[in-house]
C-alpha cells in the first residue's frame, strides 16, 4: 500500500476471525473485503478495543451487510493520535472508502490555532486541524468571519501572528503588527513570557465565551492605569472593555446556567447531508456551524448522527464536556457514550428544546439551499456543454470530454498527459501520464501524435468507450496532425483544438478559428479543461526533470525516503529554489520536519554551481 505520508509505514494485516491478534496501540486500521478493496478506515488510540467495538455493532457509522464484507483488517502503528490522523487523512484520501462520511472541502475548514512552541507562541488561522502542535478552536465555515474574529482577539490580547524565530529576539525594531496595535511586541522585549501566557490564557477563555471574567480583567486594568495617572492607557482600555461588552451583547443567553453545550442536528436526502454544530458556552449561543457532506444512498438520522460523532465531530471539533443530540432512544445513546470522550445527552429542558428546534430548522433550511445551489449547477453545466454541442454539430451530448498537453524543455524529458472530465467536473479515473519514446528532437506536432496515438490505441484495444470530445491545447497545426492519427487508427472522435494566444477555437472543415467572447461558459470550461492538462503535464514533467537532475542528490540526504522525494520533486520547478525558503514554512507545507530541509538546503548549496539551474518550460 503506497501512501504519501512523511514515513514509511509498515503494514500488517489480520484475518477477521483473528481479531484478537490486534495491538492495543495507536494507529490506523482499515476494513478490507475478500477483493482487498478498502472498505473503511478509522483511527484508535487502542486498536484492539475501537475495532472490537465495530464487530459487537456498538458503532453505528457502519452500513448494514459493511461487517459481512469484512474479510481482513490492515493495520499501521503510529506514535501519536496526531501522526494517526495524518494517516487516517491519506488513506482515506487515496482510497475514498465507500463507508466513510466524505464532507465537502473538509480540508478547507479555517481553525484558529494557538501555538505551543516557545515562550511567546502565536495565534494564527490553521486550515486543517494537523496544521502544527497547538490547541486548536473550530472548524468555522465562513473564512471572512474567520479572519476578523482573529483580529479582534489579537486587538484585545497584543498576541503575536508572526512567524519570526524567537532565537532571533531581541529585534531592532517592531513589525507593523505593533504599530497596528495587534501585537504587544515580544521581539523588542516590551511584554515579559509571564504577562504574554496570561494574555494566550484570556484569549481562549474569550473564546470559550467567558466574557464576564475577560471584562472584569480589563475594567481592573482600566482602573490601574487610571489611578497611575496613565489616562491614555486607560483609554485604551476602555474601548477594549466596549468592544468585549459589544461581542457579549451579539450572543444572546439561551441557557439559564453557565455551561458548555454543543447542540448537533442534520437533515438529508439520498444524495447530501447537512450537520449543523450550535455552540453554546456559558450559557451563551456564540456561533451555528453548517457542514455538508456527499452520500451514496438515503440513510436513517440515527445512523447519520453517529457517524458524524465518530468520524467527524471527534477528530476535528474543540468539545465542550457535554453533546446534545435529539434521539428518543435512550439505549442507542448509551451505546454510543461508550465511543466519546464527552458526555452524550438528548435535550432535558425546554432551553435547550428550544436550540434543538434552533439546530432543526437550521439544518432543513441548508438542505434546502443546498439542492438549490447544486440544481444550480447543474443546470449552469447543462447549458455549457449543450453549448460545446452545438459548437461541433455533435447529434449525442458531450458527457465526457477529454483534454491532451505535451511539456518538454528544449526536447528533454518530454511528457504527455490526458486528462478527463465527465458532466463539466474533473474525472482523474480517466487522467493518463506519457513518457514520450520519440528518438531525437521531435516537433509538438509530432509527440503530440505519439501521445493521441499511444492513448487511443490503448482505448481501442481494452473496449473503453472513446471521449465525446477531445480538446487539443494548440492551434491548426496541432489538430491537423491529431486528425492524422485519427485516419490512421480508422476512428471518428469529436477534437478541437484551443490556441492561447488569443484563446481562438479551431475545429474541422473550418478555414477561420472560432471566437468567443470571454464571458462565453462553453469557453471558459474549454479552457478549465486546457489549464488542467497544462497544470497536470508541466507537474509531471518538473518531477522528471528534478527527478534526472537531483535524484541522487535527495537520495543522500539522511531522512529523505521515497515518498518524501516525491513530494520535493514534484512541488519546485527547479529544486535549487528551495534554497532561498524559509525551512520551517516549507516544512510545514510538505509536512517534512524542519530539520530534513536544512540539511537538504546545506547539500543542495554545495552543488549550486554545477549547472542545475535551468528553468523548465512548455
């Protein structure tokens, strides 16, 4: 099993009947069914315990007649739960398992993260709870909302959103940040590491929703630099006091105790379902959080809810002690206590009735939008490719369109590539890669018939339906010579060709080239499909062509295995640039530790010189 984590795993695997054999440790495990097709993938900080629950139908996220498939049980030590939800994420991203719930974008969900590392650590919006060692608030929905609620926290507690080196302090002088009064300036030494961690601790309890305390901590500070004569801190405190009292006043008391609740409801048809989180802390309603997620076929409430808990709420929320679900059965709620950390209750006041009813409407309301929205798009998709219909005389609709690139660098390590896209959405089931086998230095034109010819021969031979169209990113040369191909081969395929330059259509039996006028949508997914071959031939072709000219390199570098030379190959066009790169960002980014990208730094920085510089083109 290949997966694009920072290591190496080890897999081992069990036979169902076997299950005893199981570690009690943390790590990953995988339902597989007698094909070795992955069924489901789950993460546990015991093994043996979490998969023993799914076979004694504790847990409800598993679809009838999913256990009967179950034939083995793949499974991956980790060392932690945070490197184990790694794992979990890959796998479930490379295999899409059938029985996992697949929220929409769940990756793009904005957290704000408050960083452990160093005595003045940061807060910052994290876009994935893995994003780095810290305590994390969210997932929020709404990005813009995100970023201000940030800067409001920031405003009021001076903390530092930077990511400069705290080996660097003492600096000359601050960054705008302070000038802007988000920051109390940690790099000049104007706020000592006591008073800072204070200000992180009212932080999260201002976002835990105590704003009593929050206020009656400033108003205290307001009076102290009154009475010391320091009006014009107490001014600023005083518009601090206002700004907490105007964020208090927006969230309403729903609760007449002080305590933390999350309120979870969902509403669903065969195809989507829409979780809604209401947050409730200190009593307070402070945000209502949609989610969607895709689904192959109607499921009940109960079975829905459980697996949201489970394979969602559990790995990504910051939970308060209690969770609040609407469900009569009093013993499918004791079955699943047993699967969480927090306390799972149905509604026992009329209060929280209320924000039960709250959560309902909420959710049917965004299920309704929902539907609206993708009968939207769809209808939008329709008019695009019955307008690409028209545009070839085509009798049938075009549901499948695919699009061919070539990439190459002065005849070096040239590539083809084709990519698929089926209804107007991209179909990478369909996505081929070609290493380009023509002796010498060979035209476009040329490799461009290689590539068609190798791809359509393969079509051929394997009885796999052919393209309703195909999109050639060039001009008339190109689809002169693509029609060639077709002669020869004795098929009949709809192909157009889109040149760049003026972003001109050229089709058969056609002297003049076809424009569009840049509003037009058959011409923007014409090029959507022409960027994404572009995007997908030039990846393809940078990883060869670093792959040449630096494998060895990487291979010397200790702490650098394959999956690790993959991800570095293929995200520089020239791997030299990672030179002039701030090792801890470009760690983060590819999940690689720092201290790997400084040394790779180091070696690459001794054979800079050696010509390794040229930049690949088209």
């Amino acid at each position: 099993m290949r997966l694009s984590g920072e290591k190496n795993y080890v897999p081992f695997e069990v036979k169902r009947e076997d299950v005893d054999l199981l570690p009690q440790e943390c790590g990953v495990y995988v339902f597989k069914d007698g094909e070795g097709k992955v069924l489901y993938v789950g993460k546990a900080v015991n093994i043996l315990k979490r998969v023993k629950s799914h076979f004694q139908k504790v847990s409800s996220p598993l679809k009838e007649g999913m256990l009967e498939a179950t034939v083995t049980i793949q499974y991956f030590l980790a060392e932690d739960e945070h490197e184990a939800l790694l794992l979990e994420e890959d796998l479930i991203k490379s295999f899409r398992p059938p029985y996992n719930l697949r929220l929409r974008d769940d990756k793009s969900y904005p957290y704000i993260l408050f960083e452990r590392e160093g005595r003045f650590p940061a807060v910052r919006i994290a876009r994935r709870k893995t994003g780095g060692e810290g305590i994390y608030f969210g997932p929020f929905t709404d990005s813009k909302k995100t970023r201000e609620g940030l800067k409001i926290l920031r405003s009021l507690f001076l903390l530092r959103g930077c990511k400069i080196p705290e080996g660097s302090f003492p600096l000359k002088r601050p960054c705008i940040d302070f000038e802007l009064k988000l920051c109390g300036a940690p790099c000049i030494g104007w706020i000592t590491p006591e008073e800072y961690q204070k200000n992180v601790q009212r932080a999260m309890d201002f976002l835990n929703g105590k704003y009593e305390e929050v206020m009656q901590w400033i108003e205290g500070e307001m009076w102290k630099a009154s009475d010391a004569l320091d009006f014009e801190r107490a001014i600023l405190y005083r518009e601090k006091l206002e700004a907490v009292r105007k964020v208090a006043a927006r969230y309403r008391l729903v609760l007449s105790r002080p305590e933390d609740v999350d309120f979870l409801e969902v509403a669903s048809n065969e195809d989507l379902a829409i979780f809604v989180v209401v947050r409730v802390r200190q009593g307070r309603l402070v945000g209502s959080e949609s989610f969607v997620a895709s689904l192959d076929g109607k499921r009940m409430r109960e079975v829905l809810l459980g697996e949201f808990l489970e394979q969602v709420y559990l790995h990504s929320f910051n939970f308060p002690p209690r969770v609040c679900v609407a469900d009569e059965n009093e013993k499918r709620l004791q079955e699943l206590k047993i699967l969480f950390p927090f306390k799972l209750s149905s509604p026992s006041t009329l209060e929280e009735e209320d924000i039960m009813l709250f959560a309902q409407e909420n959710a049917q309301k965004g299920l309704e939008a929902e539907i609206l929205k993708q009968k939207k798009r769809e209808r939008a998709s329709l008019e695009m490719l019955k307008g690409l219909q028209e545009l070839l005389g085509l009798s049938s609709f075009p549901r499948l369109v695919e699009g061919v690139d070539i990439s190459t660098f002065q005849g070096q390590e040239a590539v083809g590539v084709v990519v698929s896209f089926l209804d107007g959405l991209p179909h990478p089931k369909r996505y081929r890669k070609f290493l380009v086998r023509s002796e010498g230095h060979p035209d476009d034109y040329a490799m461009m018939q290689e590539v068609v010819r190798r791809y359509f021969r393969g079509l051929q031979s394997k009885g796999i339906p052919l393209p309703d169209v195909l999109l050639l990113d060039g001009g008339r040369g190109q689809l002169n010579a693509v029609l060639e191909v077709f002669q020869e081969l004795s098929l009949s395929c709809p192909v157009l060709a889109l040149a760049k330059e003026f972003e001109e259509i050229y089709v058969p039996h056609r002297v003049t080239p076809l424009a569009f006028p840049s509003h037009s949508e058959t011409l923007q997914f014409l090029q959507r499909v022409r960027n994404e071959a572009h995007r997908f031939a030039v990846s393809f072709h940078r990883f060869r062509r670093n792959k040449k000219t630096f494998g060895s390199i990487l291979e010397e570098v200790e702490g650098i295995g394959p999956q690790r030379k993959q991800k570095l190959l293929t995200a520089f066009e020239d791997l030299v640039d990672i030179c002039g790169e701030d090792p801890e960002k470009i760690g983060k980014k590819l999940r690689i530790p720092k201290e790997i990208i400084v040394r790779l730094q180091k070696k690459l920085r001794e054979v800079r010189n050696l010509g390794f510089s040229d930049r690949p083109s088209r």
